[in-house]
C-alpha cells in the first residue's frame, strides 16, 4: 500500500490542468475580446528581416531597377544557367527565343528574350516577373530563392548579348561564327549531354 500511494502522489497533472486558452479562442480579459495577442509593433520573423529591398523586389519605388544587387562572377553566370535550364527553358528554350518544348506542344508561347522591348527591359524587370508572375507565367518565388533568380537574370542578360553581338564586340581571332564542336561518341538527347571533342586555345587550328 505505501509503494501504491507513493506511485500516486508522482501522478500530478498541474501542467496539464493549469488555465490555458485554445488558439482563437475568446476571452473577457482583453478589450478585443482576443486571447491570442497580435505581434508587437515592428516584430520581424526570424529570417525574415529584408533591409535591401532591391534584393527582394527588383525595384527602386515602384520603378524596377537596372543594376545587379552583387558582382557577377563566372560562378554566377553558371549557377544563372543551370537553373535558366531547370525552370525556364520548358517555354523559354535555351536560347530565350520562347520556343521551348511545351510551347511546342501547343502552349502559349512567351515574348522572345531577343526582341527589342526586352533587350532594353531593365535587370529589375526580369526579377519581378519571376517573383511575382506576369500574363500566363506563374511566379516562382517559391521554386528559386532570391540570389537564384538574380543570377538567372544575369544569364538572360548573357544570352541577350550572345544572340546580338557584333564581330566588333568579340575579342580579336574570334572566328564568325565559331567552328562546331566535334562530338566525342553519342552526341546525346534531349535527357542527356553530348561528349564535346576538347579544342585547342588556337582559334586559327583546323578541328580534328
């Protein structure tokens, strides 16, 4: 009986009977007539304190920006690329002529990136669209983070000025257009990437 009544006297439920009230439940104590209190003027979520809002939004005001929130390096321009060919390319194509597969299937086609209103659309523009969506395009600021969506725009910049440049603005010995590549055994599909034949740095060397 003594082990019994000690086992009892370790079975306190004051946690768990103590006054609480349910989430939205009403109360009586407050004014409102609220028991769950609302945040204290200014309360940021951890994570969630945005200073530079040009990183977020792409705009200056109300008006989008033509500058790249951080330097743009090679390791950008790849990471540009390889989500551009992730979530863009499926209407956009890897060039940005807006023929990608599923317009291909019978999708509306987006805007070419290589027409004259985009060529001159400032950077901010590209990143709002993608934030927020624009015509038939959904936005994808769920699927791709901030700094992502600005290094795809750095990309759609380098393709813009790939499809359009002169022989002037190509370095000296650049031959126009280049030489092919030579494929090394399968030259690859849709789902897989061919095997490039490496070149020499001598762009006047005939290819193997």
């Amino acid at each position: 009986m003594l082990m019994a009544i000690t086992m009892l006297t370790a079975c306190r439920q004051d946690m768990h009977d103590q006054p609480r009230f349910k989430p939205l439940a009403e109360s009586d104590f407050f004014a409102d007539l609220r028991s769950a209190r609302m945040p204290v003027d200014g309360t940021v979520a951890r994570g969630q304190l945005r200073e530079d809002a040009y990183f977020y939004t792409g705009k200056l005001g109300a008006n989008p920006g033509d500058f790249m929130p951080f330097p743009v390096n090679l390791d950008a321009l790849a990471r540009g690329r390889e989500r551009f060919n992730i979530y863009c390319t499926p209407c956009h194509s890897r060039t940005g002529d807006g023929n990608g597969m599923i317009v291909q299937r019978g999708f509306r086609p987006p805007p070419s990136f290589h027409t004259e209103r985009l060529r001159k659309a400032p950077l901010g523009y590209f990143f709002d669209v993608m934030t927020n969506g624009f015509g038939a395009m959904p936005d994808y600021a769920s699927q791709i983070p901030p700094r992502d969506r600005w290094c795809i725009v750095a990309y759609i910049r380098a393709l813009q000025l790939s499809q359009g440049a002169t022989a002037s603005d190509l370095p000296a010995g650049q031959q126009v257009p280049s030489v092919p590549p030579e494929f090394r055994g399968d030259p690859g599909s849709g789902a897989t990437l061919p095997e490039i034949e490496p070149r020499s740095q001598n762009p006047n060397e005939e290819p193997k």
